[in-house]
C-alpha cells in the first residue's frame, strides 16, 4: 500500500511504462557534465558505432529523434512535391507528418487485421506511378513483413524505409532489423526499449547517404567544419545547404551506451513479463497479440490486446477507464490517422477506408509494460481485469 496519485492511500498506481534509469545512466550523465561537453561529441561518435555494431548495420546516424530520422531518410530517398509514400494509417502522427515534411505525399495502406501491420499484397496493390518510398512501421515491436516490403520495393525500383520506433531488436529470417531497408528509423524517446530521454538513429549501408544525413542534420555545415562541434576544433565553416537542428548531445549518447550495453537484460524481463501477461490473458475475453511466423523474433515493446465488445461486453473505452479508476495505466495505439482531423481533412479520408486499421483504433489497447516493471504488476493487472471483465459496465 502507498500514497496514490489523489493522495489517498491504495495499492500503487501501475504506470503504462516509465524509463528504466538507474545508478550507470547516473553517473554516464555525470561524467559528461564533469567533461565540460555537453553537444554531439565522442559520446556521439561512440554511440553512433556501438549502435551500428548491435544492429549490423555498416552506418548509424545519431539524431535528436526518430522523427528526425524519418524525415532525413525521406529526403535522402529524393521525396519531394508529386511523390507519394505509401505507409501504415495505424502508426504515431509522426510517421505521416514527415512525408509532408519532406514536400511528398502519405498515401495510406490498410493493414492486416491480425497483426496491425501494413499489408504487402494491399501495398503493392496501391503502388503508383507516382510512388517513390514503401514506409512500413514495425508495430508495437512486431516486424512488418520487412522481406515482403524488400521484395516489393526492388521489383518495382521503389525505396524502403522502414519505422522501427517500437523494433529496436528483432530479426526476421536471421536478418535483423536495421540491415533490410535502405533507411531504418530508431527511437529513443522515454518510452521506447531504450531511452535517451529525446533521440534516435538511422541506420543505412549507404556512407554517402550517411555522410549526408550527418550534414544535414547539423545546419548544412560542411563535414570539416562539422568538427567545429567537437573539442579542438577549427574555427572556420562552410554551409553546404540550409540544413536542419537535429543533432544528438553527449548527453543523450552517454544514456545510449549505458541503455545499450543494458538492452539484452532489459529485453529479457520484457520477454518475461510478455510470457505472464501471455499466461493471463489466455483466460479472458481479450483477443492477445497475434503468433510469429517461425523465424522471426519480436521487440516486445507494447503488450497490446484487444477488446471486443462482441467477446467482452466492454468496449475499449470503458474499460480503459475502469482500469484508470483502479490505478492501473493504459493507451491506445493508435487511434487510426486518417481518423485525425488533418488528413481527413486534407486527403479526404474518413471510417470506413482502411476497416482493420479502424478495428486495431477502435479496440486496440496497451497494458502496463516497461523492462523495470515487476511481475507481480502484471498479476495485479490480470487480476483487476479479471474482476472488471466478469462483471457488465
Ligand atoms: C515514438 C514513435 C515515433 C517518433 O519517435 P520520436 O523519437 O519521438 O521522434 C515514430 N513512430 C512511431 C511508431 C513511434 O511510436
């Protein structure tokens, strides 16, 4: 028993997820603070290459996010005005918005309906003339067919850059993400497998394309002068191009070393904690994720079931609410993008246009899940569904 959130006494709140920080990131931050560099320096440059070495990836290219990497992926891939780019409606905001970052277009394709991922067979259905990019997204930590989209972007001279915000350590047929498409987009954010607080990274087996994407993501300053930002370096600087402010500090690198000389343990109770909710669930009305094909390995990054009226009696709504009152946190992954005013808006979209990635917005909802969480919470979890599940709204 504890102080919860309203300050009454009751079992403690269980949140969603939370970073899971501890006394190597503490003293990581430290000792950048006590070097006197904070910005992109050697911490970068060394994260940059541990993160190219567990991925594989002959490139990684730090940045502040992973928004800046989809963005900086598109451009490198040559988006801009009368392109389109075919992408997932049930993804974050983010995923979409870069594509007109970028001056293309987010054409959006229905994904399938028992994993929430982006359809091949509806994708190459949609290619167009006018298609330049595939931009599958890796959902809740399950691969998207990423040798489907391969297959698919080759035969039809077609670029892929792939949305791994929520897949930072998954393989596929012994390949991992990260090494498949031409541009693979991390995230670092605070609730992500590994967190910086703010980042991400890119990785890519082009260096050109590499060296460009360091360029553009710190003003255009040409790659000599680019130095300009490390300790002892030149005074003078060109402008190759009117680039961007996406650089990642030390700061932030110095957590990514930390968080992923880290990430197999973390991983590990993730897989531990999905096994108990897996265990759980099995014996209520909710529909759990769908299997893997054999082969391929999941990054566990939501715990993601479905709730459907039609087994439960609850909509999902109601019993995110329910569960709030019980203090226990939730989300919705993702409420449908063509659902958002904006694209319906501006595209002309509305229900009923992509149907599974409506079912996934309408039902979709993510249980408590973060690699520090104890399994006792998902019991508890289980346990106060199990009591809201047995009983009407
Ligand atoms: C978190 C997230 C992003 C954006 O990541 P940032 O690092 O916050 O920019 C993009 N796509 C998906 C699917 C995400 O979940």
């Amino acid at each position: 028993m504890s102080t919860g959130p309203r300050g009454q006494t009751g079992p403690a709140f269980v949140p969603l997820a939370r970073p899971d920080m501890g006394d190597a990131e503490l003293s990581a931050l430290a000792e950048v603070m006590a070097s006197g560099w904070l910005t992109t320096g050697p911490k970068v440059k060394a994260f940059e290459a541990a993160f190219a070495q567990f991925t594989g990836a002959p490139e990684a290219v730090a940045l502040n996010s992973c928004t800046a990497g989809l963005h900086l992926s598109l451009l490198a891939c040559g988006v801009g005005p009368g392109d389109q780019v075919l992408t997932s409606p049930l993804t974050f905001c983010a995923t979409a918005n870069t594509v007109l970052h970028a001056g293309g277009t987010p054409v959006f394709v229905d994904v399938d309906r028992d994993t929430g991922t982006m359809d091949p067979g509806a994708t190459a259905a949609a290619v167009s003339e006018r298609t330049r990019v595939l931009l599958p997204v890796h959902y809740a930590g399950r691969p998207a067919d990423p040798l489907a989209f391969r297959a698919l972007a080759d035969a039809r001279g077609l670029r892929l850059v792939e949305d791994a915000a929520h897949c930072i350590d998954a393989r596929v047929d012994g390949r991992r993400i990260g090494t498949i498409a031409d541009f693979t987009a991390f995230s670092f954010y605070s609730t992500k497998n590994l967190a910086t607080g703010e980042g991400g990274m890119v990785t890519t087996a082009s260096s050109e394309d590499a060296d460009w994407m360091r360029v553009a993501a710190l003003h255009g300053l040409s790659r000599n002068a680019w130095a300009r930002y490390a300790p002892g370096a030149p005074a003078q600087y060109d402008v190759e191009m009117p680039g961007y402010k996406y650089n990642m500090m030390d700061l932030q690198a110095a957590l990514g070393l930390v968080q992923l000389s880290r990430l197999e343990q973390m991983q590990a109770h993730r897989e531990a904690l999905w096994a108990r909710y897996e265990a759980g669930v099995v014996g209520l009305p909710l529909v759990r994720p769908a299997p893997l094909p054999a082969g391929w390995t999941h990054a566990r990054h939501l715990y993601t079931v479905l709730v459907d009226p039609a087994h439960c009696g609850w909509t999902r709504d109601a019993l995110q609410v329910a569960l709030a009152r019980e203090g226990i946190g939730t989300s919705v992954h993702f409420r449908a993008l063509h659902l958002h005013t904006y694209y319906a808006q501006r595209f002309g979209l509305a229900r009923g246009m992509f149907p599974n990635a409506e079912y996934h917005s309408d039902h979709s909802l993510s249980l408590p899940f973060w690699s520090g969480m104890p399994l006792a919470d998902v019991d508890r979890v289980i346990e106060t569904l199990d009591r809201l599940l047995a009983a009407a709204p």
